[in-house]
C-alpha cells in the first residue's frame, strides 16, 4: 500500500483534501444559513458583492488582506520549521504598540526614515514578546502551547493597561494613543475610492523575500529539513536548536509587522482591541496553504474577502457577522482532522485506478 | 472587616468554580493523553445550551442538563477527530472553540436578536440550606451546582487513585502500546475521557449562565477554560492541586473586582496579570522534566494507517 501511493506522479490525494475541507465548510455554513430561515445563494450572492462587487469593495479587502496575511506568513515559517506559533495575537498587539510609540515620540525624522524606523520598532517589540516562551522552549523544554496561550492573556491586559493609563491619549474617551506623527503614517497608494496604503506591497515583497529563503537558499533548506524530521536533521548536522529558535522569533517579528502595518496604516493610533484576532487567522490560512508564503497570500485574500463581505452579508441578508467565526471554525476543525480527510481521498484515488485489493 | 472577610471568601469560591469543574474534567482528557484546548468551547456551549433548555422548559435542571449534553456534544466531536481519526489535537481544540463561540454568538443574535439572551429561570442560590444556623445565610448564597462540585470532586480524587478505569486511563496516557497489549481498548478509554471532559465543562458553563447569572452573553466564558487547562497542567494532572491553583486564580479574580470596586489605586488588569506570571515562574523552575513525558499525540488505529 505504501509504496503503491508513492508510485503516482501527482498526488492526488493532497490535493483533493484541501478541496474537501473548503466543500465541506460551505456545506455546513449553507445548512446553517437555511436553519435561521435565510437562503445560502443569496446570502453567499450578497457577501461575494460585497467583497468584490466594485472596485471601491476590492480595495476594501485587499487592505483588509494586510495583517491576516503578515499573520498568515508569520505562522507559516515556525509551520515550516515544525513549531506551531499560537502567541501570535499577544506579539501582534506588542508589535503594533511598539510601532505606535516609535511614531509617536520619535519626532523630526523624514517619512523616509521615520516609517522604516516604526516598523522595525514594532518587529522588534513583536520579537521581544517572543523571547520569554522561546528561551524557556529552547532552553529548559517548557512546553510551548501552555506559555503562548498564558502569554497571550498576559498581553491582552497590560496593553488595556498600557493605553489607558501610562500612554493614555487625550481623548479620554476612547482607549488609544495619541494620533502618531504624519511623517509616521504609512503613504497610500490610492485615495478614492477607498484607502489603500503601502503596506500590501510590504507583505507582498516579505512573501518574496520568504519563499526565496525558503526554496533557494541553504539555510532555507535546513528550516525546511528541521520541519520535516526533526530527529533526522539533527543527526545531519543541523543545529535544530537555533533553527527553532530562530523562527520563533521570526514569527514574533513578522506578527509585530502584522500590528505596525495596521496601526501607521489604517488607525494611525494604537487603539485597545484593534485586531479582532488576526492572529488566530493566520493559524487556518498557514496550514491550509502548506506553509507556502504565495498559498498565504491567497488565503489572506479570500479571508479578508469573507471579513469584509460578511459585512454586506449582515445588512442585505440578515446573516450576522458571527458567521465569519464560525467558518473559520469549521476550517480549523477540519484541517485538523486533515490526516482522515488525505486517507479517505488517498483510498478514492486508489480505488479509480483499481489499485486496492482487498 | 469580617464582612469583607466573608464577602470575599464568597466571590473566592463563586468565581473558581467553574475553572475547578472545567478543569477536574481536562484532567481526565490529559491523563488519558488528549490535550483538550477546547475546553472553552465545550464551557460556552454548555452555558448557551443550558440557557435554551431553561428558557424552553422554564426548569432550570432540564437547562442544567441541556448543558451537560451542550459540552459532551463538542466533546464528541473532539474525540472524533483526535482520538478516533489521528487528528492534530491542539488545532482541532482551538478550531471548536473559535466554532462554538461563533455559533453560539450566531444563534443567540438569530434567535433572539441581541448579543443577550432573555432572562430565564436560574439556581443562583440554594434555599434550603438557610435554615442551618449561623452559617446558613453564607451557604445558602452559592449556587447549587457548588456543592456538586464538591461531590464531584470528591467522586474525581476516588476513581483516579482508586478504580481501575482511572488507573487505566493514567496508564493509557504513558503508554497506550503497552495497555494495547494487555488487551485494553485504549480508543474507547480516550473517548470515554474525553466525553468525560465535554460534561463537566458543560456542567461548569451551565454554572456560568444560569448557576452565576440568569442569562447569556455572547463569549461569557471569556478565557475561565483556558485558565481551566493551565490549571491541570500546573497542577500536573492531580484532582487535589488543580483544585488549588483554581482557588488561586480565583483569589486573584475575586481581588480584582473587589479593586474595581474599591479607591485603590492599582490597575486591575495589572491583578488579573499575576496569575499567569507565577504560571510562567511555576513551569520554568519545574524540575521534574526527567520524569517520562504524557504522550500527547493521537495513538492510531491500525485500519487508518496507510
């Protein structure tokens, strides 16, 4: 059996199984939908208008796509490495933090300087958020899952903290900081119909950068030998410690990108709860791309495109937003039960072409 | 002084119980070598379900028991994927918490149209025990399923020590090869562990809706399962110290509030933070690393392998 599956030039089997988890998904969210007495069709008619039914609309979720994507990418290179990051959402909020307050105490700087200066303030934060679990994982083998989740409760109350007391702004009226410094802000690209700032091409050009370390360089490789048999790539030679690491802490930086972006670009102020947890949208987007950085884009896309056109959803056809977090739900369910999901497709594939035998 | 005393040994225990119930069930999950993040899920779930039974029936016990079967209902599921299909247990754990609480959400805004559900009938106090002298008044004033909790627990620190099926799901969690051996079916063990865990976190999400309150909000768990399974992994699987650190991240809560309330100067988030330091502090100074490890990965069946 096993070498019969090893035989077929394409896999099948791992294509077919993405396609069952997105049909599944939909199946499930169109029984829903009927249950509350709504019809799927124009529910799902209304939320694909919305998403893409104008060019004011596209942008809408192309800069909607930003940070998911930067979480996306963030989860997808500790993936690569076989570490699953869920802190994201405490280093995306630190991240975001520490970009405000580089805009908004660094004073007399040209945007040239001042924008590069607030993002990698706010990777680096991002990056520091990460240290603790990582040196405890690395150094003593606590278990990560148990430190991010702590880390991640931790980080939502002190930056409710943060801004309402040491770095409150003047409006006393809404939890935030001050507006950061215009030379801070991150340029738009496009003004009407709706913004759209530099920071697609930010992601854009780090899903480049990704896949080119991924693929083409030696120390890609090794990442990529660590994830896949850590015990293997140990007795190679690898020193799988750094490695892990090493991608911890990446992925802190590119969650405190994931904060930054969002904060210089569409807020221009750190507000408290400003991410609706895009952390944990970077976790299905990963996984059901492969830890590939162009299969996050796409992911972070189609994500942002559900987020935004679930809005026109709720307003046309009566289907709450809560939605959103429920087919998000079913897709993390799913791809966790990925393992049946690739037999029960391998064994469809089998049986077409007459392999198995009873 | 011996009022504040008393009212906030109150809050102490009003506001642990459902991280002790939760948390007495994730013990019998990871013991048998499931990790169950979805303990939230199967908590919100229970609290929604327990709302609908009561609010349908207008019997808060039918609502109690509507909970019950809420959590087992994700605790099904749970052991679906992890145990039964090999799934990857801490993704499908977070996947169902983020579904429950959006479907409850969605439910709750479809049914009823707000982010509330009405008030229904609830067992917020325990009347008969007022008539006990001197103490009565305080007792009468928790919930009844507090004093279940106290049967349970006591019900948990026997079969885990003392029954055979505790022993055996111990040993499962260790080696599952080694139980497969001795002709024990490790799978139904799991599942029963797990099914275990999704009826006392409904039960404890039951607790939260109608036991403290009297309705439903939306995301009304608002972490208690998370704290619930840093407890069991802090108090290292035993029914006797996850109690204790659930007493303790109460104590940390009830403070907390009793600060809101109070003119004290000091940030009560910054409160709420302590507990999860010393959880860091706690499991970076454990020494006991050398000890063999909880196997927490799915044990496969033979007929899925390929």
């Amino acid at each position: 059996m096993k070498n019969k599956t090893k035989k077929s030039p394409i896999d099948w089997a791992k294509i077919l199984s993405p396609v069952f988890i997105i049909l599944i998904a939909i199946l499930i969210t169109s029984i829903l939908i009927l249950a509350i007495g709504c019809h799927p069709l124009e529910a799902y008619h209304y939320m694909l208008l919305g998403a893409f039914g104008s060019f004011g609309a596209l942008i809408n979720t192309i800069s909607k796509m930003v940070p998911i994507a930067f979480a996306g990418l963030a989860v997808a290179i500790s993936s690569r490495a076989g570490i699953f990051n869920i802190g994201l959402e405490g280093q995306l909020l630190f991240g975001g933090l520490g970009a405000a307050l580089a805009g908004l105490y660094i004073t007399g700087l040209p945007a040239l300087i001042h924008i590069p200066v607030c993002l990698v303030a706010g990777m680096i934060s991002g990056m520091l958020y990460a240290l603790l679990p990582t040196i405890l994982y690395v150094k003593k083998g606590v278990g990560l899952l148990v430190v991010h989740i702590m880390m991640n409760s931790i980080a939502k109350l002190l930056i409710t903290y943060l801004v309402s007391v040491p770095f409150a702004g003047d409006n006393k009226m809404i939890a935030a900081t001050n507006p950061v410094q215009d030379s801070a802000r991150l340029p738009y690209l496009l003004t009407s119909p709706n913004k759209l700032t530099i920071g697609i091409l930010i992601v854009i050009t780090t899903a480049c950068i990704m896949w080119f370390y991924l693929n083409k360089t030696t120390s890609g490789y090794e990442l990529r030998a660590c994830g896949d048999n850590m015990e293997a790539a140990r007795f190679a030679g690898i020193k799988t410690k750094w490695y892990q690491a090493g991608v911890l802490l990446a992925s802190g930086a590119l969650a405190g990108l994931a904060g930054s972006v969002e904060v210089l670009g569409t807020y221009d102020r750190f507000y408290d709860g400003f991410s609706p947890g895009f952390g944990f949208d970077g976790i299905p987007i990963a996984m059901l791309a492969n830890g590939n950085p162009f299969g996050v884009l796409v992911g972070a896309f189609l994500f942002g495109a559900l987020r935004i056109g679930s809005l026109n959803m709720q307003i046309k056809a009566g289907v709450s937003t809560e939605i959103v977090s429920v087919i998000q739900g079913i897709l993390i369910t799913l791809i966790s039960a990925q393992y049946i999901l690739r037999f029960a497709s391998n064994k469809l594939v089998n049986k077409q072409k007459g392999e198995v035998t009873q | 002084m011996n009022g504040i005393i008393v009212a906030m040994l109150i809050a102490i225990l009003r506001l642990s119980v459902p991280v002790i119930i939760t948390g007495l069930g994730n013990m019998f999950s990871v013991r048998a070598g499931v990790m169950n993040l979805s303990a939230e899920g199967m908590m919100i779930s229970g609290a929604f379900c327990a709302v609908l039974g009561s609010y349908f029936t207008g019997n808060p016990w039918v609502g109690v028991l509507c909970g019950i079967l809420g959590g087992v209902i994700v605790g099904a599921i749970h052991s679906l994927i992890s145990v039964e299909f090999g799934g990857i247990q801490n993704i499908s754990g977070l996947g169902l918490n983020m579904l429950a609480t959006g479907l409850t959400a969605f439910l709750c805004r479809s049914m009823f149209g707000t982010a509330f559900s009405p008030t229904v009938a609830s067992i917020q106090y325990t009347r008969i025990l007022s008539n006990i002298p001197v103490i009565g008044n305080v007792l009468a004033q928790l919930s009844p399923i507090f004093y279940i909790m106290i049967l349970l627990f006591l019900i948990c620190c026997f079969i885990v020590d003392k029954t055979v099926i505790g022993l055996r799901m111990n040993a499962v969690g260790f080696h599952p090869q080694m139980v497969e051996t001795a002709g024990i079916d490790v799978w139904k063990l799991k599942h029963i562990s797990v099914l275990i865990c999704g009826a006392l976190a409904g039960l404890s999400g039951a607790y939260l809706s109608i036991g403290q309150l009297n309705t439903f909000m939306d995301s009304m768990t608002m972490g208690k399962g998370m704290l619930a399974v840093i407890a069991v992994q802090m108090g290292k699987q035993k029914p006797q110290r996850t109690v204790i650190i659930a007493l303790i991240f109460g104590f940390f809560d009830a403070l907390q509030l009793r600060i809101q309330i109070s003119s004290i100067a000091i940030a009560p988030e910054l409160v709420q933070t302590i507990p999860y330091l010393v959880g860091i502090i706690a499991l970076a100074l454990d020494t006991s690393k050398n000890a063999a490890p909880r196997l927490l990965n799915p044990y496969l069946k033979n007929k899925y392998k390929f």
